[in-house]
C-alpha cells in the first residue's frame, strides 16, 4: 500500500491506499470496524487507458457492487484516499476536482458521468481545497496524471472539458433545455431554443456539458453511484431515456480554430466522438436529418455571400438550393435556415455583440430565432471569465461606443494597463507567459498579413510598431497553443472561444478618435480583412463605413474580453491614444516606457 501523508498540516493525514481492484484484494482490505465500511472516502479506478472517480460513505459494499458492474471489469487498480476530517460534502468536492484534472490531463479517458460534477459550497472549503492540490500530487507521484495542476488548467482539453461544474445560470439554462426537449420528443414536437449570453459566461462549456449529459442519458450510462444526487437525476429515468433512444445529436461550431480544439475532446471523452462536431457545411450535406444539433457561436454562421474561400461559395450556393422549398429564393437562406431545415430541435447560443463580418448572419436573423424559440429563450447572466468581474464586459463595450463613461472605472484585483510604449507590453506579455502561461498579443485587423505562409526566422514580418516588428498569427488552427505563438499576433479568428491569462491588444488605425465629432470612426484605408470590409455583391448589399465601424469595435471588444487575470492596451492612433487611455489605466502601474 502507498500512505501520502499530508506534511506540516494541522489536520490529521491523509492516506492514499493502493492496492489491486480484486474480490480477493478488497475482502483482504475489508475493515469490519473502521473507516472502510462506514465513513466518506473518495477513490479511483483504473486501467491503462480508464479513469473512474467514485466517493462513497462505505468503501467495501461500494466496491463489490462496482466488481459486479460489466462496465468497470476492466479496471485493474484502486485507489482509496482516506482522512479523519472528510466529511459528504468534502468527498463530492474532491471528486469534482480529480474528475476536472483528470480530464484535462488527458492521460485517460474519464469513465464518469458529467452530471456528478458540483460546486457546492461548505464549511472550511478553501482550507480543504489547499489540500486537494497535495492528494493530486500524491497521485500524480504514482503514475496518475502527466502534467501538473497548472499545465493543465491552462489546456483546451480541461478549459473545454464536458466535465465542468456548472454555475447556477448554466445548471438552470441546462435544466430547462432538457425538460423542454424531452417534452417535445414526447408529444412529437419540434423545438427551437436560445441561450444568449457576453463573453465570458460560458455558452461554450454550455453546449459541451449539455452534449455530453444528453449522450450520458440516451446511452444509459450507469457508471456512476446509481443512488448519488444531482439535479439532472431524474432525467436518468428509464422512460426519459427512451426519449432519446436512438437519436443523433450533433454540436455546430462555424470556426475552424474552435471547431478543431472541442473535436480534440470529444475523442478523448466515452460516448462523444469527433464526428459529432460540424461544420454548416457538414449539416446541410448529411445523408440524414438530425435529432438535436447545438450550435455554438451562432453569430459567426453565414449568409450567402462571398465566403472566405471560392469553394465554399460555391458549396453554399447547392446546398441552399437543395435546401430551398418551392418558388422560394435559394439567395436569402442563411446558414441558420440550413440547420434549422436538417434537425428537429436546435440550441443556438449566441451573442449578438461578437458578429464581426458582414457576411455573418444578419442581426434580422438571431431576432427571427428569439422570435421562433418564444419561451424557450435562455440569459446567461454571470461572467466566468475575467477575474474584473461582470461590470468589465459592459464597461469595455461602453467605453468603444459613442457614449463612453464620463468617470472610468477600476477593477481591483484585475491587472488593467495602459502602455504607451509596445516593446514594454511585448516584454510585460513575455513574461507573464513565463510566470503563468496562455498570455499573448491579439490586434484588430489594422495590418496585411505579408508573412503568410512563410516560416520564422525568414524576414518578413507585418507590423513594426515603436521598433518592433512582429508578424502576424503563423497557425490558423489552435493558434494559442502553436510553438510560435508568445512571438506572434493573434486575430480575432483565432482568439475568438479562446480564454487567455493575459492578453496584450494593440488597437490598430483601423479606427481613430475624431476630435470633431468626439466619436471613434473607422478608417477603411486601415482595414485588411478583405471579407471583413466587403460589399455582398451576390446579394446587392454595400456596407457604409459605420456599417463595418460596427463590427471593428464588437472585434475590440472580443480581445479585450479575453484575458482572466489582466488585459493590457496600446493604442497606435495619437488621439484614440488620448481618448482611451484613463479608461484603461485604473489601478494600475500604466504608462510604462521602456528603457
């Protein structure tokens, strides 16, 4: 057996157990008298490829009804981790965080339920939290995980892990979708919902979670304590998950970088598989119709129009017509119409602040959707995602509009600053990522992209800024985790999903601060998102310079939303500079030159 002793704590030790998942091996164990058969304990099972993470208030029964489980006899090796103070509530945390890590860690496929995973709250929990870090060590230690704890928070797989604990707005959000989707499947009904929600409030690990938990009820998954709790118990119902019995369900993801990191999860989570995520392309071209697809980021689907590349033009154009239904104009479906055609019921989760093209669907077509989804209408009101708080979403947006705040705002414990010098972010941004990781420079479109396709170290470069030369995003899929990355310059097409550390935005002569008007306006001189800036030709529809003004400032407001722990500004126009700069200053050491 492997005992951790928790050193220097003022509670009792805690003892990690090790031995091998046997009828012989727990019968030997068995303590008829002690902490085995009456007391809360949290433990693992695993083979080379599986992870199971289980608690229960009485190991041994436990146990044996897992070795009559066909689901668990491949699992060789058991873990009991074992403390004095542990009581129900602590056992249910620490399950959360070793089921988090482990999937985030990648080592195994986690075997568990999503459901199970909680946020409770309970007496003393941060000190019990600071222990948690020492049992994973000591799992770790024994061969568990690969990575340590901040390595792993800071991966997509734990960032967009399907076993997240959900906060009351998302378990309410998820709660409702379920009742009212197996609702429908009952009486026969088809169904739109929306979720609508800011940066930061988690639509994304929404339409994950939800994903899974609904695979985990059609599959009948039964790997979890069959008496534990949770709020999505009863729809484990036998009669629920004939609802669901046979259904296809899909998760629509328009970007290709996102689209790429969530494919990379599901292959690693049992019952998910990457084929499960799409493309607008791939729903309007499926041999069959779809049950229930999920449609992540639904302000970046498209209308018809120049797309980002003469193929997909074309591949619009046949799969609107297919789609289309007598003497109607094949022209005016958007990519919503597509998958609304393909599948029976839909979740669109979407915010209208973040189109950011104009051959993103039109604000026309999200109004329809609320308009169709009636009461199945959805807010996600807390903002999970920079340490600032919910006030810092609306305060960037208000600061881009044309009624910016009269006073500026501070965010203790945030780290907001305002550079005046570039090499001095690029230096703060560098080091940041030494110290914690995920921290990198992001600008608005203000450049051309010179350096595409070639390779470092070749010369060419698209920005040189205060004597800085710097190039532009070499990766265009999974950019932020690219080998390059803390040298380059992401775009918003491939930070957009994504959260940072820290993020360093340089805002570009794309827009500038008109002293006459006291308004932000556009600079279309400036502006090298060719697709970004384009009349829709096919449709007839030209785009005025306020028009695409727009849309630079909701690509602002995406990069300054991106970093949780602090976000830093340059401004390359000499009286946006002026303008912006109290705004972005608050509480911090700004105005940093370099020497």
């Amino acid at each position: 057996m492997d005992h951790a002793d928790r050193a220097g704590s003022s509670r009792p030790s805690t003892q990690i157990e090790h031995i091998d998942f046997t009828r012989r091996s727990i019968d030997a164990w068995s303590d008829p008298h002690g902490r085995h058969r009456n007391w809360p304990v949290v433990y693992t099972l695993n083979n080379d490829r599986d992870v199971y993470v289980g608690e229960s208030l009485n190991a041994v029964s436990r146990m044996r009804q897992h070795l009559e489980s066909t689901e668990k006899q491949g699992l060789r090796s058991l873990r009991i981790v074992l403390d004095d103070t542990f009581n129900k509530s602590v056992c249910l945390d620490l399950e959360s965080f070793l089921i988090r890590m482990f999937s985030g860690d990648g080592r195994f496929q986690v075997l568990n339920r999503n459901d199970g995973v909680t946020n409770a709250e309970y007496f003393d929990r941060v000190a019990y939290q600071d222990a948690f870090a020492e049992v994973f060590e000591q799992l770790r230690k024994s061969g568990l995980f690969e990575k340590r704890i901040p390595e792993i928070v800071n991966s997509d797989l734990f960032k967009l892990s399907p076993f997240k604990a959900l906060n009351k707005d998302q378990e309410v959000v998820v709660e409702d979708i379920i009742q009212g989707l197996l609702a429908d499947r009952a009486s026969g009904l088809d169904s739109t919902a929306v979720v609508e929600g800011g940066p930061g409030t988690g639509k994304t690990i929404v339409a994950i979670y939800l994903i899974k938990l609904l695979v985990d009820i059609q599959n009948g998954n039964d790997h979890d304590n069959p008496d534990a709790e949770s709020v999505f118990s009863e729809f484990f119902e036998l009669d629920r998950r004939a609802l669901l019995r046979g259904a296809r369900i899909g998760l629509v993801v328009p970007q290709q970088s996102l689209r790429a990191s969530i494919k990379k999860v599901f292959a690693r989570t049992p019952g998910l598989h990457k084929s499960m995520v799409l493309t607008p392309y791939d729903v309007a071209n499926s041999e069959h119709d779809y049950d229930l697809l999920v449609i992540d980021e639904t302000h970046r689907l498209t209308q018809y129009g120049a797309q980002a590349m003469g193929t997909l033009t074309k591949a619009y154009r046949e799969a609107s017509q297919h789609l289309a239904q007598r003497d109607e104009d094949w022209r005016h479906l958007t990519q919503i119409d597509w998958i609304v055609r393909r599948s029976r019921h839909q979740v669109f989760l979407l915010d209208e602040g973040q189109g950011v093209r104009p051959i993103d669907v039109p604000e026309a077509a999200l109004h329809g959707l609320r308009a169709a989804a009636r009461d199945r209408t959805y807010p996600l009101m807390t903002q999970m995602r920079v340490r600032a708080g919910d006030d810092y979403i609306g305060y960037v947006r208000a600061v881009l509009s044309d009624y910016a705040p009269e006073t500026p705002q501070q965010f203790h414990g945030y780290d907001l600053r305002f550079f005046e010098d570039l090499g001095s972010m690029r230096d703060e941004i560098v080091a940041k990522n030494r110290e914690h990781g995920l921290a990198r420079l992001a600008a608005g479109y203000a450049w051309p992209w010179n350096s595409k396709g070639g390779k470092p170290g070749d010369g060419v470069f698209d920005m040189e800024i205060d004597g800085i030369r710097l190039c532009w995003n070499r990766e265009a899929t999974d950019w932020i985790n690219s080998r390059t990355s803390v040298e380059e310059v992401g775009s918003i097409h491939t930070v957009q999903g994504y959260d940072l550390n820290y993020v360093g935005v340089i805002i570009g002569r794309d827009i500038y601060f008109d002293d006459h008007s006291q308004r932000i306006r556009f600079d279309r001189a400036n502006y090298f998102d060719k697709k970004g800036r384009a009349n829709n030709n096919l449709l007839g529809l030209a785009y005025s310079d306020d028009d695409i003004l727009r849309m630079v400032k909701n690509i602002y407001s995406v990069l300054l939303t991106r970093g949780m722990l602090g976000t830093y500004v340059y401004v390359c126009d000499a009286g946006l500079r002026e303008h912006l700069r109290r705004y972005f200053s608050a509480g911090a050491a700004a105005r940093t030159r370099r020497v």
